[in-house]
C-alpha cells in the first residue's frame, strides 16, 4: 500500500511539473510575503488554455486560508464615486482623469481565450486569500485547486517570495 | 531568467559608479505643490502625539493612505517602496508614514504591525475621528471610501497613491499605483539631491 501511494505520489508530482503539456498551464504562479497582521493575500499567476476557457473557482487548503475569492483590483470611474466630497481631486488639479480610486470586485469568472495568456497580476486580476491562517513566509509553498467551465482541474504550486 | 542576474550585476556595478538621478521625476509634480505641512494625525509610535506631514530638514516624508486588509494594491505600493528604499544610501533621510482608512478593523495593533514589517521605522498614523482624517486626506488630494454590504462585507475603496513631502510641508511628488521601484527610487534621488 505505502509503495502504491509513492508511486502515485511521483506521478502526482510528474503531472504536477508537466502541467504545461495539458490543455490548461499556470506558470509563474506565487504569493508576495505576508506582512505581520496582514489577514488577505493575494495570489498571482500566468493562466493559458489550449482551448476558450474560464477559471472559474480557486481554493487552498483551510490550513492556508479558509476563504478563496477570485478578486479583481479595478480603478473607479468618476460616476462610480461613492463618497460625496469628490471634487477634491478636480480642485487639486487633476492627475489621473477620474480621482484614481481604486476598489476590487468579485469576479465570477476569469476568462481565458484559447491560445492566450491571461495574467493574474498586482493591481489587476488575483486569487485572494482572506482571513489567513498563518503568515506567508519567503520560501513557503502551498497548493492552489483551480476549477474551469470546462470541468478541468489544475492543481498549481504557489511560491512565496518578497514580491 | 539566467540573463537577469548578469543584467543585476551590471546594473549594481552601474550603481556604484554613481546613483542615476533622473533629469526628470517619474512622479507627478503638481503646480503648485499643495501645502499639507499644516494637517496631521496622531502617531501610534509616539503615543498619539500630532505628527504633521513636514519631512526632516533637507529628506523626504513618503506618505500612504491605506488599510491591512488590501491584498493587493497596498502590499504592492509598500513592497515597491521598501524596494527602492533597500540600497539607497539616503534611505536614512527618508521617513515613512501610512495612514490607515480603515481604523474600525486596523485597531493600534494591526496597523503598527502591518507597517513595521515593511518599514520597522515607519510611522503609523490612525484616527477615529473621520472629520481629522478626511481633511488629511483631502490636503493630498487623497479619497477613501469605507462601506458595509448587504452581506456584511466591509469594502474599501481607496486613491492608490503615494505621496512625497518635502521639508516645507510641501507635496512635492505624487506616484500613481504602478510606479516601479525604479522610477521611485529615482524620483526618491532627484528630491535628495535638490530636484
């Protein structure tokens, strides 16, 4: 029995390395470091289907975060202003055309044209990890579950560095 | 990826020869400079004494608007920061301060520590009084927006900026989120040394 699970463990990994020959890659996946009372995190990484796709969930062990949300950071628009006193900006001179808030969405699904990289990166799309379990340390890796529309799974190692 | 440490190491040796200061700042510099040396918020490090937005005679004060729980946007402003910060000589004339917007989550704990791990130096700066807090923000130009949903999820939404100050109490460089650390330290230079 324990030989059979090594085994399957190796193939396991060998599926894991040779992700990119499926119909689905994630490359450069990884984490920035968690700064002390930091409870969210973000995940980033570079997403590439063979064929039209979506990602549609993400998930960690609850170890890592019991939450996974797929996130996106976007920049609001002057008549998506929510406060009231939002002619600071106008008055200052203003510097990036609508007051540059930025807030992030939800998104439902991510989608992922056949043959395209789609990033997953700072200030854009990412996995967010909320209410975190344990700081994320340089040199930590965990696993992140994907799901796709098509029913695909990918399981992507996720490295942390200093970002 | 190989190619990238003989380009690192070429780019330290070019360092050492002597810092690039850009002729121009990647930053944006507003005319005229807004004046924000006359606003403060109480300082967790010095026991919530005033701290007003006025860098050290001839440095820097960098200036952040932002909350722990923001995955994405915050860590990165501040990872850049520390970035440009990490081998610079000057660094030690530069101070650091992040004012939180979030201080019904980001109590005195959360905060000091959120930004002391990226900067052991740095000053926290959190009020409860909105009315304080907003005319600090408002002197940058800075917005910020704190909502409960329906569902109970606290949403924030925030000016990405980064914000240098002069030794007048002067705003002297606006960053919008995505400046590269480059560009920062660059601009981080070109303030120093009489930009």
């Amino acid at each position: 029995m324990k030989k059979m699970v090594v085994m399957l463990s190796a193939l396991a990994l060998f599926a894991t390395a040779c992700s990119t020959s499926g119909p689905i890659s994630a490359d450069d996946a990884w984490a920035r470091e968690s700064a002390m009372m930091q409870s969210a995190a973000a995940v980033y990484m570079d997403l590439t289907a063979d064929e039209d796709d979506a990602l549609v969930s993400a998930s960690v062990e609850s170890s890592v975060a019991p939450t996974v949300e797929i996130h996106e950071t976007t920049e609001m628009g002057p008549d998506d202003e929510m406060s009231g006193d939002d002619d600071d900006m106008g008055e200052e001179g203003d510097m990036s055309g609508d007051g540059g808030m930025m807030q992030m969405v939800p998104v439902e699904q991510v989608d992922l044209p056949a043959g395209e990289t789609v990033s997953l990166e700072p200030g854009g799309l990412h996995i967010m990890l909320l209410d975190l379990t344990e700081p994320l340390e340089i040199g930590d890796e965990f696993d992140v579950d994907l799901e796709f529309e098509s029913g695909e799974t990918l399981s992507v190692t996720v490295e942390v560095r200093e970002g | 990826m190989k190619l990238l440490r003989p380009l690192l190491a070429v780019a330290v040796l070019l360092g050492a020869c002597g810092p690039a200061i850009p002729d121009e700042p990647a930053g944006i510099v507003r005319d005229p400079a807004p004046e924000v040396g006359s606003v403060s918020l109480p300082d967790l490090d010095a026991d919530g004494r005033a701290f007003p937005f006025v860098a050290g005679a001839g440095g820097v004060l960098v200036v952040y608007f932002g909350y722990t729980s923001c995955p994405d946007v915050c860590p990165t402003t501040l990872a850049d920061l520390r970035r440009a910060m990490a081998d610079m000589d000057e660094a030690e004339s530069i101070a650091v301060a992040m004012a939180t917007v979030d201080p019904d989550r980001d109590t005195p704990e959360v905060i000091s520590g959120y930004l002391h791990s990226f900067f052991p130096e740095g000053h926290p700066l959190r009020t409860e009084d909105d009315a304080e807090l907003r005319a600090a923000a408002d002197a940058f130009g800075a917005d910020y927006d704190v909502t409960t949903s329906e569902e109970g999820d606290v949403e924030v939404a925030h000016t990405g900026f980064l914000y240098a100050v002069d030794d007048q109490g002067q705003l002297a460089l606006t960053w919008p989120f995505g400046t590269t650390w480059e560009d920062i330290q660059g601009d981080l230079r070109w303030l120093l040394h009489g930009g």
